[in-house]
C-alpha cells in the first residue's frame, strides 16, 4: 500500500480495488499467504480508494459550480429539506428519440434530468444523506419532460411535468425558482448563443444538438421547430 502511494498518488481508484481483490484471491489460493494479513492490506487498499473517490468529487463538484452558475440558482425542496442550487439539465437524446417512435410519431417527450449541484459546503453536507450519489459532483433529483402531442402534421403543447429520480421527492420551493427553471428552459430552444453544455461528446451544446437531431426526425411530422417550442411553453 505504502508503496503504491509513494509512487504514484493519482492512480485511479479503481486500480486500487482491483490490487485489493487479487490480494485477497491470492490468499484464499495460497495456503503460506496470511489471510488476516492479506485483508488488512486490502481493507486498506479499499480505504485509499475511497478516499481518492471523495477527492475526486470535490473536484467534480468546485467544476459544476463554476460551469453553471452563470445560469443563476434555485432553491429546491428535498424530502422536506429546503437548500440552493445551481441547475444542471442533462438533455436524455436517447430516450426523446425512442419514445417518440414508440408512440409513432403522435407524441414528443422531451425530457431532461434534472441535477442539484449545492451552492456551498454547508448544503453539499446537508443534503448528503437525502440522496444516493453524489459522484458526479452533483445530485440527481427529477426528471423534467415537456410533452407535446402530435396529429395529422400538426402539434399541440401539453404540458411541463416532473417525476422523481430515485427515493428522494424533489419540489421548487418558492415561485421565484419555478420562474427561473422555466425561463432556464425556454432560453435553451431560444437562443443559439446560450452554449449550455449538450451532456454529449458530439455536440458541444444543447441548443445544436437539438436542432440538428431531434429537430429533422419531428419537425416534417409536426411542424415544430426550436422557436415553436420555445415559444409554446411560455
């Protein structure tokens, strides 16, 4: 263990679970291998892997804060627990895209995770133990979807709905915050020079992946454009 530290302290964490797991297969294999030994090491193995995990959190975290804070903050609602954030909405392509040819063409859901990224310490350690994962940096907490129906080459607005992600109910806690997601969603399909992150590899930014691929499959069916959207969920 020692060794692994002196040598290389950016190892990923899971190197070291992996050297854990063959310390322990080693001496359920090798009878002249001390067990109780051997799973002091790997506890100790496990331990450091941990604690580059959280590091790398923090990390992830302090990123989060300074990529979308420019969007402003919210405050949320958490199992009765009200605390900032700043909003990470994570566009989900894959599942826009199945479940509109699921339905053939007569709905368009489109839905967005919704991730809290704590404002500062003291709400990242308030709200640790109202969700299960904290590894990105951020908490997920609902899904958005904006619906719209589809008939005959013409579409219709349904509605804004959210679901919970997880056990955790996440709810706006005052109207100011409902304003600002809204007018959040709104500028995505609005403004082509907002540049908020797609989420994606192959499109830098949600407003171009959007318009160049979900755009094209819906638009000659309905009618819908990025102005339309934007537009209609006013």
């Amino acid at each position: 263990m020692k060794y692994l530290k002196k040598f290389n302290e950016e190892l990923d964490p899971m190197t070291y679970r992996r050297a854990a797991a063959k310390i322990i297969k080693r001496a359920e294999k090798d009878p002249f291998y001390d067990m109780e030994t051997a799973k002091k090491s790997a506890g100790e193995l496990r331990d450091w892997a941990s604690k580059r995990e959280d590091d790398e959190t923090i990390v992830k975290w302090h990123k989060n804060i300074e990529e979308f804070k420019k969007w402003g903050k919210i405050k949320a609602n958490i199992n009765g627990h009200v605390g900032e954030f700043y909003l990470n909405l994570t566009f989900d392509r894959d599942a826009t895209l199945d479940q509109y040819e699921d339905t053939e063409g007569s709905e368009l859901n489109i839905g967005f995770f919704i991730g809290l990224i704590p404002v500062d310490e003291a709400t990242k350690d308030k709200f640790m133990d109202e969700f299960d994962d904290f590894g990105n940096g951020f908490f997920w907490a609902s899904i958005l979807n904006i619906k719209f129906s589809i008939e005959s080459g013409t579409h219709k607005f349904e509605k804004i709905e959210f679901f919970d992600y997880g056990d955790s109910k996440f709810r706006l806690a005052d109207v100011p915050s409902s304003r600002r997601l809204k007018s959040l969603v709104i500028e995505l399909f609005k403004n082509p020079n907002l540049k908020y992150p797609s989420g994606y590899t192959d499109y830098e930014d949600f407003y171009d992946l959007f318009d160049n691929v979900i755009i094209p499959v819906v638009s000659s069916d309905s009618g819908i454009t990025m102005d339309i959207i934007a537009e209609e969920i006013v």
